[in-house]
C-alpha cells in the first residue's frame, strides 16, 4: 500500500496534452513539460522572452544561438525557471520548461500557453 501512495506521489509521473504542439502533444514528464513548435529557434526564443516578460518574472540568464537558447528566470517563491530551447530538423524548435526543483506542471503550462500566444 505504501509503495502504491509512493508512485503516485512522486513527479516522474507524465501526462500529456494533444493538439498544442507542432507533433499535436505536449508532454509532462519528470517535472519537465516538452513540447515541440513548427516555428525557427529565433521565432521561439523571441516569444519565450516576451512570455517569460509579461508573466513579470525576473530573468536571470538568457542566450540564444543557430542550435540551442535558454532562459533561467525565477518566480516570487524564488524557484527557477528554465526554459530550454533547441532547434529541430524541418525549421522546428524543441521546448521544454521545468519549474523548481522537482517541476510544476501548472506553471508550465502557464508558461507555455503564454509563449504560444507570442508566436
């Protein structure tokens, strides 16, 4: 029975969301959403910082080039954001966005969803 109560608790449970992606999912998985947008690395680090602006919340870091881009910002609870962008074959972006320590699936797909109206 504990072990039951264990599994369940623990974040490396996943769920997923269809239809937001340029695959048509969005994965929750080990405290990470992962997703992947039909759009150049560029277009997506541009919305990302955007996003990450509006949402007021403190970028700490940030860097984008041809391949990869990343975002590290904290929110008021003083958990990092990361926000980790790498470019795909066929002009797609990978994004994965994890939250704190061990994740927080509501923030991130917060944070998601606002990226994806930037774009």
């Amino acid at each position: 029975m504990l072990l039951v109560c264990a599994v369940t608790v623990l974040p490396g449970c996943s769920s997923e969301s269809k239809g937001t992606g340029a695959s048509g999912k969005v994965e929750y998985s080990w405290g990470e959403l992962n997703a992947t947008e039909s759009a150049g690395i560029e277009k997506v680090y541009d919305a990302s910082l955007k996003a990450v602006e509006e949402l007021k919340l403190p970028i700490i870091q940030k860097g984008v080039d041809s391949m990869s881009g990343k975002i590290i910002a904290r929110d008021v609870e003083d958990k990092k954001i990361i926000i980790t962008l790498t470019a795909a074959t066929g002009g797609t972006t990978k994004i994965s966005i994890k939250v704190g320590t061990l994740g927080d699936e509501g923030k991130s797909k917060l944070i998601y969803e606002q990226i994806k109206k930037k774009m």
